[in-house]
C-alpha cells in the first residue's frame, strides 16, 4: 500500500467506546488498533462487533493487531487481523480470522425460528463453565528442542594419541524409538479419524425491553457561524403631485401718466385660460416718438394659472387679454387705442396633475419577509453535512437581526432601497452509529434487564432512537433498546446430555434448550462418541464462549 496506517496503541483497561472515539478523531485513512495480550476492549466480540460496526459507518478500514485469541475474536467481527505490526503496515501477511486452536470440537450456533415455549427443559441448566485451561502443545515441526544441562567432562590429559574405539550400538535404545515413533503416529491418526460430533443449537429466545435509556455525547461537533443577506425594498405606494404653470408677463402702458397694475390682476388667452398677477406692478406711462406715435410704457410681473395641471402651460406670446376692465381702459390711454396691452415673452411651465412614487409599510414588511426566507436558505446551505447524523440546536435559537433605515417608510421619489440582516447559529452534531454503539454496549452491560437464569442474544439487539436534547456544549439522546435471552445453559450439561445417543436421541433430548442440530462423523458413527473433546457445540447469539474442558 502506498499510505502508512494510523497506529492506535491500546491500553489494558480502555473501553470500546473510547476507542471508537480515538478511531473517528484518527486522521483519513487505514487505521491499526495494537491491542496488548489481554485489552478489555478487543476482548470481546460484543465489543469487537460494536468497532466493525463503527467503521463500515464511518467507511474507514480498521485492522486488529495481537495475540491469537485477539485475532480470533476480530475475524468474528469482520476486522482484518495481523501477527505483528509490519505484517500491518504492509498488508501483506493477514492472519485468517480463524478461532484459536483447541482439542475439542468446535461449537457452531445456527440462528433459526424459537422451539415452542412450552417444551420441556433440561434437568437443571447450569451457569456456564468460563474457566481457561492451560494446555500444553508440542513444539512446531523442524524446530530444535533447547539445550539440556548435563554433567561436564574433564579435558583429557595430553599423550600421546588414541585411536577411536566403536562401540556398538544399543539394541534396546533403538528399539524404543521406533516404538516411540509407531505411537506418535498412532496417536495423530487415531485423533483424526476417532468419532466426532458436531451440535448447533439455535436457542428458543425471549423478547426483553424495551428499556429506556439516554445516551449523554459530551464531544459532540460543533458548527457555528453568522449568515449574512440582503433584500430590497420596492416602492409601490404613491402620492399625488398637482402644480399650476407659472410664467412672466409684460403690461404696455399708452396712458400719459403711469398706471398701477394691482396683484391678483387676472390675464388671459382668449378669455379662456386665466392667469393672475403674483404682485403689484407700476407700468410707466407712454412717449410721443418722432412720427408723431404713442410708444407705450413696459413693466413685467410674474403670474401663476388660477387651474392646476398641464392645460395652463402656454406658449410663448399666447397671453394677449387683461381681464379686468378698469385696468385695460387705464392702459389703453385712449378709446381708439387698438396696440396689445399684456404678453408673454416666453412659454407658461409647470402645470402638472400626476403622481410619484412612495414607500410604504407594506412594501417594507414584504422585503422583510424575503430577507428572512433568504436567512433561512443561507442557513441550510451554511449547515450542509452538519445534520448528516443527529443534531440539536439552542433551546433559544437566534432571532435574524434586520436594520431597516430611520423614515423609510413615506420615502418618495426613490424606486428601490437595500436593507440588511444576519443570523446567528450553532449546532451540536453526533453520529447515529455512535449513539447506537453506546447503547448497545449499556444494554449488554445492564444486568438488570435480563431474567434469572437467562443470558443475552448479542446479534438480536434493536436499538430505537427518539428524540434529541441539546445540554449546554452535550446531547442527550433518547434509545428504546429491546433484545432476546435464550435459558443459560453450560457446554458441559449439553455434552453430558447426548454422550452415547444418536442423532435423532441427541437431538430430542437437546429440544428443550431449542431446535438442535447433531452431525455426527465419519458416516459410519451412529452414537455421539465419549470423548468430550471430540464433540463441537455451538449456540447462535451467544459471544462469550462457553468453558471447554481439556482434552484427556
């Protein structure tokens, strides 16, 4: 392999649980748990079980390192297992997950569909025999046998030289090795092809639970952060906007004294679009000229339309009446007097009936609105992959945090305006297989859960998760955990039980512990054979082996 492994080094008394933590915060990649002789936590297989499980959740590949009873129990469980920590790293010498080497038939559990509940039990079913006995094995093939102390010879003195004497060989010794040797072979065929029996039984189980338990993660992951938007506010309200057009005009004075236009003096076109002067003005009076003419006197004074809107917006020189009569003949100087009194230099402007836009409460809360989905959208994209497994957040989540201008309600003339927002989060996220190892293990480890008498189906634990509960910087998850115990029942008391039977005997007299399976072999054995090491039991469900005694 081109990556080196992640080494995890375990001590005697850590906990699975532990271990599974120290695997997850292990970098990416293959990791290799270098498990002491005898580690609390790759001891068993319920545990064992639990870090296999981890693993395939978290996709990562985990291999075993330690003793053969170790390797045993990880390939029970589905992990890879090494001699040593090179053959690890190289990956180049897996240790088959075979169980450790015994003198006695192995014991094979069938899991299958419970016995009736009302068949008879056995005589009386016993706690199972746990104790480990030490056996001693023989020396691999081709190796030396140590070096035995003897008594040590006196170095000859010198002389002159010897010839070698022959002695001939002993009889007797010769004889015996090759008895010795006949036995040896004996004793190995004997042992292969003496009778055997193997017994599977898949125990009649009841349901226990569910129990109620809450799970407290304490390292739980932690996302927090601050989403920012913006909305815009779009004008929809309106106002009106009514004005009158304003101009200047010119008044012509023919009189021979000055004349006094008074303000409010009303001017128009064609005695139709009105106008009033917006101030008193004093026209001069007229000038005889050299022709022997009246050149009238001119004075300018600014006017406003009496009616509001574009109407009054007049072109220029279009104003040519004086409405009020008394003014007119004062002007006018004499009766035969026809000149234009009042014009309009330039064009009339301003009139107007129209209306402007205008920002209202409505418009603001409906931008409001859109910023607050647009916080919630920025925050499920923020939190992606947070809530991937089980995850709580504040009892008190943040509230958006909005900033609205002062006035910006009644604003005119202005079409759009930005405001902003932001929010605030934090959320605390656990694996579910996490949750779901732990309850497990505390299930397992919960001896109040199980009748008197009964032990527990390992591989028959379901684990229900309900609801989260955030606790400060932890979560609290509520499990309903349920399970099935089969009747504790001994090796011994199943093999005592069936020595000397059939096969159709064995298994009637077996039926009370469940539905038994009795192989027996070479095809020629037709009764379970004596020697106990010879017959192999197994119990489906069960981890922890049962005791085993030494072969005779």
């Amino acid at each position: 392999m081109t990556d080196q492994p992640t080494l995890i080094y375990l001590e005697a008394d850590d906990e699975i649980t532990a271990v599974v933590r120290r695997v997850r915060a292990a970098g990416p990649g293959r990791v290799v748990i270098v498990a002491p002789g005898r580690s609390r936590a790759t001891s068993s297989a319920v545990a064992l079980r639990l870090l296999a499980r981890a693993a395939a959740g978290d996709e990562r590949e985990i291999a075993v390192v330690g003793d053969e009873l170790t390797r045993s129990l990880a390939g029970e469980a589905g992990l890879t297992a090494y001699r040593s920590v090179d053959d690890a790293r190289s990956a180049t010498a897996a240790v088959p997950a075979e169980p450790a080497p015994s003198q006695h038939a192995t014991i094979h559990v069938v899991r299958g569909p419970a016995a009736d509940d009302t068949a008879p039990t056995l005589a009386a079913v016993a706690a199972a025999d746990t104790q480990t006995r030490p056996v001693r094995l023989a020396p691999p093939r081709g190796a030396q046998p140590a070096p035995q102390p003897g008594p040590s010879r006196r170095p000859r003195p010198a002389g002159p030289a010897r010839r070698p004497v022959r002695r001939a060989a002993n009889p007797l010794v010769a004889v015996l090795g090759i008895a010795g040797a006949f036995v040896v072979i004996a004793a190995v065929l004997g042992a292969m092809f003496l009778p055997a029996a193997t017994v599977a039984i898949t125990p009649r189980s009841e349901q226990v639970g569910p129990v109620d338990y809450t799970i407290t993660i304490e390292d739980a992951r932690r996302t927090a952060g601050t989403v920012t938007e913006t909305a815009t506010v779009t004008a929809s309200g309106s106002y009106a906007i009514e004005a009158a057009a304003t101009g200047v005009v010119v008044f012509r004075n023919f009189n021979i004294v000055p004349i006094e236009v008074p303000a409010g003096t009303p001017v128009g076109v064609d005695d139709d679009v009105v106008f009033a002067t917006t101030g008193p003005v004093v026209v001069p009076e007229g000038s005889l000229t050299g022709e022997g003419t009246i050149a009238g006197g001119e004075a300018s004074v600014g006017i406003a339309a009496a009616a509001i809107g574009p109407d009054s917006n007049v072109g220029a020189e279009a104003i040519d009446t004086i409405l009020d009569e008394d003014v007119r003949n004062r002007l006018r100087g004499f009766r035969q007097n026809r000149a234009r009194l009042v014009v309009n230099p330039e064009p009339t402007t301003g009139g107007v009936a129209t209306t402007g836009l205008e920002i209202t409460q409505a418009d603001v809360d409906a931008a409001t609105q859109q910023l607050r989905d647009a916080l919630t959208a920025g925050l499920e994209t923020a939190l992606e992959g947070s809530d991937a497994g089980l995850f709580a957040d504040p009892v008190e989540p943040a509230e958006p945090v909005i900033t609205i201008p002062d006035g910006l309600v009644g604003t005119r003339d202005q079409a759009e305006v930005q405001i902003n927002g932001e929010l605030a989060y934090d959320r605390l996220t656990i694996d579910e297989s996490d949750v779901e190892a732990r309850a497990q293990e505390r299930f397992v480890n919960d001896a109040s859960v199980l009748p008197a008498g009964t032990q527990l189906l390992t591989d028959a634990i379901d684990v229900r998760i309900g609801g989260v509960t955030r606790l400060g910087d932890a979560l609290a998850v509520d499990v309903a955990v349920t399970g099935r115990a089969t009747t504790s029942v001994s090796r011994e008391e199943v093999v005592q039980g069936i020595i000397g039977l059939s096969e159709s005997e064995a298994e009637a007299a077996l039926a009370a512990l469940g539905q038994a399976d009795v192989t027996l072999w070479p095809g020629w054995v037709s009764t379970v054979p004596d020697r106990e090491w010879r017959i192999e039991v197994d119990i489906s469900g069960i981890e922890e082996p049962m005791a085993e005694p030494s072969p005779s």
